[in-house]
C-alpha cells in the first residue's frame, strides 16, 4: 500500500533478500488496557478510515459486538469477565486485533511471493492482490489474526493504517479513542511509557501488572499493558506464543531435505543411467541379432 | 481375465481400466506436483503463474488431488492381491543390489538350468514395484487427509488449531515422500525397463519380457505349470 514511503523488510515466500536497506524507526501501539471503557470508538474509527461495509452485529450475551474479527471486521474489543480470588468481578476489556509481530508467523508460513509483506517501520501488511487465499497464514499466526473473505478467497486484517503512518499520521484507532488507552508512536517510547504505567498499576494494588510485549514472536508491534498480567489467558491473549514449532521445521530444515532429496534423486537416477543402463531380455536380444544377420 | 485378443507371442498386462486408472493417476499427479511444487518453493513460483496464476492453482489443486486419490483407491481394488507382499518378495528383496545394478541375467530361466538361480522369481509386480504401490497408496490417503483440512482450514474453530498446523506440515512430508517414489517409478518404468511403458500404454508386453521381469505372473495367466519350462 505505501511502498513508495516505506520499504520493505521482509517478504513472504521470497528466494531473495527483501530489498529495505535504509533503517527507520519501529512503530507500536500502545494499549492500556485498564484505561478502556469499552465505547468502541476504535472499532467505529478501523470501520470508517479503511472504508469496510458494515458487519452484522451478534448477540452473545455480553456488550461485545460480535464473536470475533471477521474479514471485514479488523478491531474488536473483546469482553471478557473475570472474577478475581477475593471474590472482586473485573471487566477484561481487550483490543483484538493484528499484534504486528516482529516475528511475523503468518509471513513465514505464506507461500504467495510478497502477499505478506513487514515495512522496515515493523509493520506487517497483507497484499490481497499477491494472496492465493490458501489460508495458510492462519495456521501461521499464533493470535487468530487473519481471516478469509467467502467472496474473494483472501485475507484480511489491520494494516495498523500504513496509509496513514507513512504519511506521518497516526492509526485511526487512536485518533478516535477518548480515554488515552490507546497511543502511537515509537517502540521504544512507548516501552518506557509502559513501565512506568506499569509501576503506577501496582501501587495501585495490581501487583500482577506487566507489559505484554512476548518475546516468543521477538516482540510485537501492539503491546499492551494488563492488570493481570500474569494472566493473559483472561483477556483470551495466549500466555506464551510463538511461531509454531511444525511452522518452523516446515519452512526451516524440511525444505533443505526436501530440496536436496529432490534434485538428488533427479541426478542420482540420471547418473545410475549412465553407469548401468536399461535392462536387456536376453531373449529379445537374441531375437534382435537374428534380425540384424538375416 | 477376460479373453482379449493379443498379439502373436504377446500377453495382456494391463487391460483397458488399468491402463486408464493407471493415467488418471498420472496425470493428476503431475499437475499435483506442478502446482504442490509452486507452492512449495518460491524457486518455483513460476510454474503456478504457467498454470493460469496462483490463485487458479490453489483453487484446481484441492480438485485434482480429489481425483488422484479416487484414482489410488480405485488401484488399490484392482491390485490389491498383486500386491500383497509374499515370502517370494523376501528372497527377492535378498538381491536387490544385483537388481538396482542391471545384473539379473542369472534369473532367466536358461540361465537357471545352469545352475545360476540367484534371484528368486517374480510375480505380476516385483517387490520395488509394491514398495510403490504402498507409498503411493499411504502418502494419497495422508494427502487426502491433511489436504482436507488445508482445504477448509479458514472454517476449523482456533480450538483445533493444532490439526491445521499438523496438516500444513504432514502435507509436504508425504508430498516429498511421493516425489521420490514418483521419480524412481518413471525413470524405472521409461528408461530401465523397457517395454513397461508401451504396457501400461497399450497394454501388451512379449512373452519373453514377461518371462524376464515376471516369470510366476506368465505362468500363472498362460497356465503353464513350473514343470514345463
Ligand atoms: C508420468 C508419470 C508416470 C509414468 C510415465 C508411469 C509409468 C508406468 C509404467 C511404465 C508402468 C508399468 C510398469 C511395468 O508393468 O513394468 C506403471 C505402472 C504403475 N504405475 Fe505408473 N507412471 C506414472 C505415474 C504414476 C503415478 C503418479 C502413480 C501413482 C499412483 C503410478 C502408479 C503405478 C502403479 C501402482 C503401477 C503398477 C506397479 C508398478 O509398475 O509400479 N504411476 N507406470
Ligand atoms: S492466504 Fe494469502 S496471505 Fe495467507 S498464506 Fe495464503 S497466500 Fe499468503
Ligand atoms: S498477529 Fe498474526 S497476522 Fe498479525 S503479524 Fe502476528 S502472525 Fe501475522
């Protein structure tokens, strides 16, 4: 989407080097989750900026507006209710979206040359017109993050707005939030802000509080501050994810073996060709020199 | 078998469904593989943009492998008492160095006379012949399997996470495992054996290369009982 501005780190099913040489400061989001009231402006904001059809509401039972995120459908705030030992009920309110891995599971996994791409800014983006809709990002990605048009038989998740970043404005999501929950800036920033945010939390009372920033995706490109930090799993964030396992040893050692094996075996049969040759009927040869001395 | 007109000094190896299940197989495959390799390598994205581009590819593909592995199952009703593996297999699988390097004169029949029976005798399909048909066999039902779920794996709940990320990795591995099958099989059936490919196009192989490459099968389809040779 903003090529022109912004280069490109790295990119899906590439045999080359990505081509982004000039370094650039790393973007993030910074969600503190203990400021949300859950008004969904956010959700609103991702709707109107990126130009998305309306999506149907569903009821289930809490102020959520639907289930999940759908293709059409990039930032929901989800509901989720907690109670807490000493009996106190919380509201877990969290931003569900695209986390913008440094670590991206869902490029690794891409087989489509550039249909995922990361900007040098940290920014992971999908390229629908590159995507052949194999879905198999959604294996990749470790949040849920990518889902697939019926329709068109592509991806789609937040783009963290790369039109507006790389022309200096921030995510609409932010814009439009009226607490200060949400902010835009650099990484590095924003992880001191969080510290201190943190530290704030729990003379409050919340000694569970923490960043959540995982280091098993190297980082994430959204990070947020949680009361409960010891316990991601309540605001439905998984405790420790990385890039899968099976993910890694697929694109990692078994496409060396498969190669090697591939193009052995091609060679191997040519080269056993040329030192033993095709088999004879001795019979059918007999028959042949008959034919020739005849 | 049914009585199917041959040619003088001919016998019937593969009739008229074989032939054409025989190539259903192939044919799907090759475009399995085409498509699978694009797929599989950015090295060769370039075959996917032959095949009409990458989103056609992966939307022919899952259909393809849908008749490929019809056509396997169908093969596996058809031969599977030729391929069962026998204690003759055993003996055989004993010289298959000799085999490999083109050095089973000493199985001819005449040669045998002389004392010289090293290689035990084969049936309709030698034991590399199974060995084929089994990969094949296993591999189509995993691709099937771990393919289905590749297929609708935008319609798994996240709870079943973990069988979409099983199948994106089983799917490659018993792809792999058919490439080298599939690469031995035709270099084996074109280059090496001669007269298997005419077979399995029209049909016929010379009594004397089915007494050769598979004497028990030729006794056993013209009757003649070990005695008369
Ligand atoms: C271009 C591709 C292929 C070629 C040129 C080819 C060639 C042949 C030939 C020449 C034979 C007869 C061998 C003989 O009776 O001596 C044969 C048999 C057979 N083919 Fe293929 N084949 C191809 C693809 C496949 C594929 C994809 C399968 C996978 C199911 C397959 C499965 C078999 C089986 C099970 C037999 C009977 C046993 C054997 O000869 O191994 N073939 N094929
Ligand atoms: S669905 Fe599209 S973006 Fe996702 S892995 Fe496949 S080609 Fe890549
Ligand atoms: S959250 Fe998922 S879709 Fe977003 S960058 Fe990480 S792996 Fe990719």
């Amino acid at each position: 989407m903003a090529g022109k501005v912004l280069e490109i780190r790295a990119m899906s099913a590439s045999s080359t080097p990505a081509p982004g040489i000039r370094s650039a400061p790393v973007v993030a989001k910074l969600i503190d989750t203990s400021a949300c009231i859950g008004c969904k402006a956010c959700e609103v904001a991702c709707q109107e900026w990126n130009d998305l059809p309306p999506e149907t509401t569903v009821q289930i039972g809490t102020y959520q507006t639907m289930p999940d995120t759908t293709p059409s459908f990039w930032n929901l705030i989800k509901f989720n209710e907690h109670e807490t030992d000493d009996g106190a009920f919380h509201w877990l309110l969290r931003k569900d979206q695209c986390m913008h891995c440094a670590d991206p599971g869902c490029l690794k996994a891409c087989p489509a040359p550039g249909a995922i791409v990361q900007y040098n800014n940290g920014i992971v983006d999908f390229q629908q017109d590159n995507c052949i809709g194999c879905g198999y990002c959604i294996a990749g990605c470790p949040f849920n993050v990518p889902k697939m048009s019926r329709q068109t038989k592509k991806v789609y998740k937040c783009t963290l707005c790369v039109d507006r970043v790389s022309v200096g404005l921030e995510p609409a999501c932010i814009k439009a939030c009226p607490t200060n929950c949400l902010t835009f800036g650099t990484k590095e920033v924003l992880l001191q802000k969080a510290k201190s945010r943190v530290a704030q939390l729990q003379t409050a009372g919340f000694l569970d509080a923490a960043v959540y920033d995982p280091p098993g995706v190297s980082g994430t490109g959204v990070v947020s501050i949680l009361a409960f930090g010891k316990n991601p799993e309540a605001y439905g964030l998984p405790k420790d994810p990385s890039v899968s396992f099976a993910v890694e040893i697929w694109k990692g050692p078994l496409k060396w073996i498969g190669n090697i094996a591939i193009v052995g075996g091609i060679i191997g049969t040519f080269v056993h060709y040329l030192r033993f040759g095709p088999k004879h009927v001795p019979e059918d040869d007999k028959a042949k020199q008959a034919d020739a001395g005849r | 078998m049914k009585p199917v007109k041959v040619a003088q000094g001919n016998v019937l190896r593969y009739n008229f469904t074989e032939r054409l299940v025989h190539w259903t197989a192939a044919l799907s495959y090759i475009y399995l593989l085409l498509s699978g390799l694009a797929f599989w390598t950015p090295w060769m994205w370039w075959v996917a943009m032959m095949l009409g581009g990458g989103p056609v590819s992966r939307a022919v593909h899952p259909w393809m492998g849908l008749i490929f592995t019809a056509a396997v199952v169908y093969m596996y009703r058809m031969w599977l008492p030729d391929m069962r593996i026998t204690p003759t297999d055993l003996e055989w699988r004993k010289t298959i160095r000799a085999y490999v390097r083109n050095e089973e004169e000493e199985m001819h029949p005449l040669q045998a006379a002389r004392g010289f029976d090293r290689f035990a005798p084969v049936d309709r399909f030698n034991l590399g012949q199974k060995y084929l048909f089994w990969l094949m066999f296993w591999a189509g039902l995993t691709l099937l399997a771990t393919g289905l779920v590749l297929w609708f794996s935008d319609y798994l709940p996240w709870s079943l996470r973990w069988l979409r990320l099983l199948s994106a990795f089983l799917h490659p591995v018993a792809f792999l495992f058919t490439v080298g099958g599939f690469i031995i099989h035709v270099y084996m059936g074109t280059a090496v054996v001669r007269g298997g490919f005419s077979s399995v196009i029209r049909g016929e192989v010379s009594e004397s290369w089915a007494r050769y490459h598979h004497r028990l099968w030729l006794d056993r389809v013209t009757g003649a009982s070990a005695a008369k040779k």
